[in-house]
C-alpha cells in the first residue's frame, strides 16, 4: 500500500489556489487509486472540537487571522476538506518550527487542554510524521505538536517520548 505526506502549507502569503486546491486533488486521487492513509501538516489555525480554551493560543491565532487573512482562510479551507474526507486522515496541528534534532520529549494533544510549548524542532516533526505513517493512534484526528516545556505534561494530555 503506498502511503503519502502532504507538505506543510505556506503561511504569511496566499496560495489560495494552490493550497486549496492540492488537498482536493489528492483526496480525489487516492480515492480513486482507494489509498486511504493521508498525513497533512499544518498549523494551530485549525481549530478542533477537542480542544479547550487556551489564551496563548487563541491570541496567536487571532492575530494571525488579522495579518495574513487569506492565508488563514487557505489553512481552514484545507484542514476542513481533509477532516470531511472519508480518508483515514491525521491532521498534524504543528508548533512554529525549529532547527533542531528530535531529542528530549514531543508533547501531543489539544490546545487548551495539553500544556503545548509554542515550538518545535524540524526533527521532532519529521519523526513524528514518520511514525505515524504506520500508526492508528491518530487516525481521524488533529492533534497538536510541541516541545516539551515542563516535567508534568502527564497531568495535563498525552505525552510521548518519540
């Protein structure tokens, strides 16, 4: 079975047809060629019905939506056409990336709800799309990707050393 990753979107100019449309393009096709595992990157812009209530976050986003609307409106686009799609979809909610290597731990989970830093290393990101290419954990759901920040992300969602 052939398995795909979509490229990160690109934030700060409008792509409006090319975001939009490549995730179109794609789903058609691996429904036609009946490929179900698809993995898109993107960006805490998409909100989820998991998350929580979370002021860093909703702030950011808020300003984002302010300054780079017509990108806003591409990522929302996209994170809503992979949700609605019938594709075993994960929906990876990245932190602002790093350089970096993926060492120390990856928190993961729902903004608002899981004590998600503000960044994260290229390394840890491409390892956890990795990883997920042959796991079910997410399939079907968007979750959100960061840093560690503190020794007690237990108490507040998931956390994984991957």
């Amino acid at each position: 079975m052939t398995r795909y990753v979509l490229p990160s979107t690109v934030i700060g100019r409008s792509f409006h047809c090319v975001v939009t449309n490549e995730p179109r393009n794609v789903i058609s096709i691996m429904n036609e060629l009946n490929v179900r595992r698809l993995i898109q990157v993107s960006t805490a812009s998409i909100r989820d019905p998991e998350d929580g209530f979370g002021l860093k976050s909703k702030a950011l986003v808020t300003l984002f939506k302010v300054i780079a609307w017509s990108s806003y409106d591409d990522i929302k686009t996209t994170g809503e056409l992979v949700a609605d799609s019938d594709l075993d979809w994960t929906l990876v909610r990245s932190a602002f990336l790093k350089d970096g290597p993926a060492d120390g731990g990856l928190a993961v989970g729902s903004y608002g709800r899981t004590k998600l830093g503000m960044k994260l290393s290229k390394g840890h990101l491409a390892k956890f799309l990795f990883d997920q290419v042959s796991s079910r954990e997410f399939v079907r759901a968007a979750p959100g990707i960061a840093g560690h920040l503190q020794p007690d992300m237990e108490a507040h969602g998931r956390a994984h050393e991957h």
